[in-house]
C-alpha cells in the first residue's frame, strides 16, 4: 500500500489524487448575477447536501491565483443563485459553460439554454434543466491560511425547488428519468449505471 502525506505532495498532485478517488461526484450547474446584470453560468463538481433541517447544500469553489471566482463573487454580492442538477440530455452544454470567460462575457452565449424568470430570487434559471433550487447565501467560508485563501466555501439554503412534473412521483424523484451524470477526473463524467438495493441494518 502506498502511504503519503498531503504536504509531501503538490498542491496539484493532490487535487489529481483528491478527484481522481472521490468519485462520482454531482455537478451542480450554477446560475449567479453580477452588479453589472452579467449572467454567469458556470458548472461545480464540488457540490453535496448538508442538512435537510434547513435545506442546505454546499458549494466549494477553488479561487484561481487566489482571486474569487466569478459566481463566487456574485453570490457573495447578491446573496442569490439558482442551482440545477447535470443531466445527461444538457451535458454538452453544461461544459461549454466551463468556458474561462471574462466577468463581462456570458456563458449563456456558448450555449442552446434559455432563461426562465425565479420566483423567490433575482438570478433567472435554466429551463431545460430538469430540477433547479433557488437559493440565498446562508454563510461564506474562505478556506485557507492567514496568507493566502486558496477556496471559498458556500452554504446555500434553498429557497424553492423546481422539478418537471414526470420526474415527481409522490415526493420521490425518479432517478432513471432525471438521467444525472456525475464528474470523474481528466474530462471525464459518468451517467448513473446499474442500480444495486441493499436493505440497512435495523
């Protein structure tokens, strides 16, 4: 068995490690406004739920050359964001969205998506998306030393879920229809494959 410590290793030795073994991972798609109305699409593999008593989920975006990342810094600013789940039928633009733009450019432009109007925030969805939360920020977290802030931890507490109605079934969600894929290392993702039940211990 190989053994290493994290410090023994490159910053980026260590995030091929981490995403390479922590895997799959969900890929939520997110939605953000800037001051400016610029509409910011961006996709997150970095994404999982928190508690459920709030609805809460959890976002953690690695800053580039220690600066904020755009949908970062505009949630930090609104306070707003709507997130979608990846599906397999969207998945080739959701990574045209993973596009290095600049602050002033919008993925949208890349994409075949339209925006529909939220209910509870400013920041518009993605209709084609088959479920999307709308969310405020409930704590932001910078992750790093006193130095430097390498990451920026949100915590989203959902506002109001959007579902198309043939994936709602009396309040389940069929996961063979919403079809998700899910974000291995390199470029790679995966789609949902083979199920497997296996009843919990009492």
């Amino acid at each position: 068995m190989v053994s290493i410590r994290p410090e023994e290793l490159s910053e980026r030795d260590n995030y091929k490690f981490l995403i390479g073994s922590i895997i799959p991972r969900p890929v939520a798609v997110v939605t953000s406004v800037s001051e400016e109305t610029i509409i910011n699409i961006a996709p997150f593999s970095y994404f999982n739920i928190v508690t459920s008593n709030p609805p809460i989920v959890s976002l953690a975006i690695q800053r580039k050359s220690g600066e904020m990342k755009d949908t970062v810094r505009n949630i930090v600013t609104t306070k707003e964001a709507v997130i979608h789940i990846a599906d397999e039928t969207s998945l080739e633009d959701i990574n045209q969205t993973a596009a290095n733009l600049k602050a002033t450019e919008s993925e949208l432009s890349l994409t075949n998506f339209t925006l529909g109007d939220s209910e509870e925030v400013s920041v518009p969805l993605i209709e084609e998306l088959k479920i999307k939360m709308e969310v405020e920020l409930y704590q932001h977290v910078p992750i790093g030393s006193d130095q430097e802030v390498n990451a920026d931890l949100l915590l989203l507490k959902i506002k109001k879920y959007h579902i198309v109605d043939e994936l709602y079934h009396e309040g389940r969600i069929d996961p063979d229809l919403l079809n998700p894929v899910s974000r291995l290392a390199g470029n790679d993702y995966a789609t949902l494959g083979e199920k497997r039940t296996i009843k919990r211990p009492d």
